[in-house]
C-alpha cells in the first residue's frame, strides 16, 4: 500500500480511535473525590509538619482547604485528575481572594502566583467562604 493511499492513514486513525474508546470505557477518564479522610491523609504525606485544625471540601469534592490551628499555615488540596495534590498556601503567593455569588453558596476565588496552577475555586456556604477569606491576609483579599 502506497503512503498517499487514504486507506494507509484510515487504518492507523481508526486504531488510534479504538484505544481511546476503550480507555473512555474501562474508566481512564475518572476524576478523583475529595473527602475528609483523603484530605487528612494527603495533608500527613505531603505537608507532615502541618496539622490540620479546620478543613472544609468544597461542593464539587474537587477541592479542599485546610489550616493549622493557629491559623498560621494554610494548604490548598485539589484533585489533578485521578491524583489529589497538595499546596502550602504562603501568604506571599496570594494575589487575590475573591467571592463570587451563587445560588447554592458562594464560589470562594484564590488566586495565587504559581504558573502550572494559579487558580483555586471552591464552592462552600457564605458562612464558610467568610471564614476562610478572614483567615487570608489582609493585603490579599482584595477582592
């Protein structure tokens, strides 16, 4: 078979269709689910000097943030995919901090200066994302 032959290119796109679907099907798309056990354990792996007081999962169990009770150190924890990952959140990296209103709550904005992921939202209650924004410094919340 000739390469300009349009059946040479069909047969490798076909089969590079076909291992999509099959990865589609058996799961490859999944997304991971934050909850409160998974959350803690991340925190004691990733962060293991940080004890984590207050954590609240946001409605779409995509995202988390915690803090130590002294409300010194603060930690972002989201889910990249299948996998969940875990940032110190440093006062210096914080570029805004912003709610938006909705109709369940509110979406709670933190923006930060890292470049792979600089954009945090977590939908928590209005009593929540309150909380939280007073526990970010001052010059950050700029909202």
């Amino acid at each position: 078979m000739a390469p300009t032959n349009p059946v040479a290119m069909l047969i490798p796109l076909g089969g590079i269709a076909l291992i999509l679907a099959v990865v589609w099907l058996i799961g490859g798309a999944r997304r991971a689910r934050l909850d409160r056990a998974l959350v803690l354990r991340r925190l004691d792996e990733d962060l293991p000097g940080f004890a984590a007081a207050e954590v609240s999962i946001d409605g779409d169990a995509a995202a988390a943030i915690a803090a130590t009770a002294d409300g010194a150190s603060l930690a972002l924890i989201f889910a990249a995919g299948d996998k969940v990952v875990v940032r110190p959140l440093v006062p210096r990296d914080i570029k805004r901090v912003a709610q938006q209103p909705m109709r369940d709550g509110v979406r709670l904005v933190i923006e930060t200066g890292d470049f792979t992921h600089g954009r945090f939202e977590l939908r928590l209650s209005s009593a929540e994302a309150a909380r939280w924004q007073a526990r970010l410094p001052a010059p950050a919340c700029a909202a």
